[in-house]
C-alpha cells in the first residue's frame, strides 16, 4: 500500500512494511500502553501532554538522603516513555505511590542546567532509585556518564548494580521483532575512538568493546537461567521475548541504514543485534571507575532507518492508531522491556544488599547482647568490617571514616539511643 507521505531515495522499503504490518497487528496494544502515560486529549504530537496518573509522592531532600542508603539498584532512563512506562507499571504492580525529589537533582553544582528527576521505589524487596536524564546520550550534559558519576559521588549511595534501561533499534527486522528485548554483554562503539580519512573511517581498535559480563559472570549466569526457563520460580510472572548479545552503542540518533550496517563493520562488530545511544558511558564509569555491576536492557522501537515512521504510514490504518505512531511504539516496546525487567526482579537475580542493612545486620549480632557500646568502638567497628566486607579499591573503603559517622546516625532513628556519661558517647539498643 502506498504510504501517506512521499517515497524517499534509498528509503528500505521492508522496514516500512515491517513497521506497518506490526502496527496493523498490534493495533490495541499500541493504543493501550500509550493512553496509560498520555493525556488521551492531548491529539496531536505539538500538544502531547503527560497523563496525570496520580502515582507519585513528593518528598525533601533529607528524606531522599536518608533514604539512599537503602539503595541496592540504580535505574537509567533517557527517554519519557522510558520513564514513565517503568514508573506507572510499577506503581500498577505494586500499588503505592513512587517517591519523587522535589525540584530534582542539579547535577552540575557549579553550574545550573536542565535537572535529573530522581524516584525511589520498591520492587520485590529491591530498594530502587531510578534517574532520568534530561539529555539522551553517554557524553551529554546530564547524560549517563554524568549520571553515574553522581551515583558514585554521592556520599549516601552506595548500589551493586546501575541499570540502562529502555528502547533501542535492532538490526535485521527478518529475524526480530518489534519489542524484542536486549541484554548486552558486549557493547560496541560506533563514535568512541574514531579515526577518520579521505576515503572512510572506523574505530581506531577494539580494545574500545567493553564486555560487560566479565564484571560480573554470576549475574549474567543467573540471567540466561530465567530467560531460557532453566529457572522460573515465578511462572505466572510472564515477559516478552529477550535475547542476551552484543549491541552497538553511541551518540548518533541512527536513522540511515546505511550508517547502521557501515557501524557494523567499521566498529569491529560481531553478531550485533541492537544499537542505542547510552550503554557506553554507563558501562566505561562503571567498570574503569565505579567498579559497580552494570546492564542493559532495552527493547527495539524501530530499525535505525525510518525513524520517523509516521512519515510512511499506511493511510487505512486506524487513525486512533496514527497519532504519534512513533510515540505509541516507543511506549508498548518500553512496557516489553519492563516485562523482562520485572521478572528479574522477581527471580531475584540480584543481590538486595544495601549498605545500611548490611551494616545493622553486623551491628546487632555483635552487639544487641550487650546492649550498649561506646562511639569510638562503634565507629571503629563499623570501618573494620566495610574493610573486610568490601575490596580495598572501593569507594566504600575509601570513604569509610565519613561513611562510618553516615551510618551511625541513620541506625539511631531505627536500632540506636544516643546516651552520654560523664562526657563519653554510647549507644544503647532500643
């Protein structure tokens, strides 16, 4: 069928019947996931305005401190569908408010820009901060680099794993689907390390892929076991299809088949099933600075080529399902990768550690008999076990000493009362 718009040069005709066949068959489920985020008045994409779903509470910013200590998982979002399809579907599971910073974050102290909202929530005994970075990108102004620079320097948090979370454009739509979710192991630059001529250009080596699952073989592990069924503790808990595999990842917003499979190849790439614009300055921060576990999990909106889909249209299609046909992919291929997302969560496939748990938990077994102990030998204590809880290259270590007096003071509002004879300082257990 003609589409609504004029034909383009080298435009790939099967991504547009891809792409209009999947809408066709998907029609309602399209409608569904993007009336859940969007103001269903709101008709066209210059007016589109955020549904209001009453999901959120609003809290300080000493609550948010005190509450990041409990932090084990850090989410990334670059994109509003991203963010508000994980948030409302999470609320919707577990129906209590999510907890929003009031005025968000300003991640630049010297310097105001475009601030990063921060949500904390809950997920199967998962404490949960999720960022949503004002820019897509890993090099942006507040973009995943910048957020997880935040993440580390940040005296109060202290997570396992930081999460790249969202959408994504696949490769080959003959052999995958719209809403197939990726897990990367292995990320591919196609704009770090470039080395350009006269002729062409490429990435200088491949020392520049990272592999993400080095960092941390037993997740990954854990992670092929629920997506193969190996491990399903949780049958009624379903997800869409995900495969785990090496993605391409930098700055460009690729719409230009030819760019996409020139990426490809001039990035040294093997077997690449997706590309996205995020993993890479996650990853780098994480592995070469933070030494936190990280993932990618995204879904595929479209196919680097067409992006603008609206643009090629079949005109007998729904009209309903028209406007802003873009925005509606993106919101149903987020809920896809939210499915495989939660069902992570359930398996338990993470570690739920926290560092103030962690540290209470040693506190009261070493402790709670006695019923008392002085500052300075519980101050002592505390840095004797971050020491020889946690490697010595981490940051946890290292801040020990101003971490020590953090946690001190988040235990008495829960375990400890402060008491003071004849000028020495002591807890006793409440």
């Amino acid at each position: 069928m003609a589409p609504t718009k004029k034909k383009e040069v080298n435009i790939p005709q099967d991504v547009i019947l891809n792409v209009n066949t999947f809408i066709r068959e998907n029609s309602d489920v399209l409608i569904e996931h993007y009336y859940s985020v969007i103001n269903e008045e709101s008709e066209s994409k210059e007016m589109k305005l955020a549904k209001n779903n009453n999901i959120y509470k609003y809290i300080e910013l000493s609550d948010y401190n005190a509450k990041l200590l409990r932090v084990s998982i850090v989410i990334l979002t670059a994109n509003f569908f991203e963010c508000e399809i994980l948030n409302y579907n999470i609320f919707k599971c577990n129906k209590t408010k999510i907890e929003k910073l009031k005025d968000g974050i300003n991640i630049f102290p010297q310097k105001e820009f475009r601030r990063t909202d921060a949500y904390l929530m809950n997920i199967n005994g998962y404490s949960i901060l999720h960022l949503h970075a004002p820019e897509t990108g890993s090099n942006t102004p507040c973009g995943s680099t910048d957020l997880v620079r935040y993440v580390t320097n940040n005296k109060f948090l202290y997570p396992s794993y930081i999460i790249s979370f969202g959408i994504c454009y696949g490769i080959n739509p003959k052999k995958q689907k719209l809403g197939n979710t990726i897990i990367a192991n292995r990320i591919y630059p196609c704009s770090i390390g470039i080395k350009i001529n006269d002729n062409s250009w490429q990435i200088k080596h491949d020392e520049y892929i990272l592999n993400l699952q080095e960092k941390d073989t037993k997740l990954y592990y854990n992670i092929q076991n629920v997506i193969s069924g190996i491990q399903n503790n949780t049958p009624n808990v379903t997800f869409h299809k995900v495969d785990i595999g090496n993605m391409l990842t930098g700055e460009a917003v690729v719409s230009n088949e030819r760019f996409k499979i020139e990426s490809i190849e001039k990035a040294h790439g093997c077997k690449i099933l997706g590309g996205e614009m995020e993993g890479y300055g996650m990853a780098k921060e994480c592995i070469y600075y933070s030494n936190i576990s990280c993932l990618i999990i995204k879904a595929i909106c479209d196919w680097g080529a067409c992006k603008n889909i609206d643009d090629y249209l079949d005109p007998d299609l729904p009209e309903k399902t028209k406007i802003d046909c873009k925005g509606k992919i993106q919101a149903y291929t987020a809920y896809c990768a939210y499915t495989v997302l939660n069902k992570l969560f359930q398996e338990k496939v993470f570690s739920s550690n926290n560092i103030l748990e962690t540290v209470e938990k040693d506190i009261i077994n070493n402790y709670y008999d006695n019923g008392y102990i002085q500052h300075k030998a519980l101050k002592r204590h505390i840095i004797k076990f971050l020491e020889q809880k946690f490697s010595k290259e981490s940051l946890i270590v290292q801040n020990s000493n101003v971490l020590s007096d953090l946690l001190i003071e988040k235990c008495l509002s829960s375990h400890l009362e402060k008491c003071i004879e004849e000028n020495i300082i002591g807890y006793m257990f409440k």
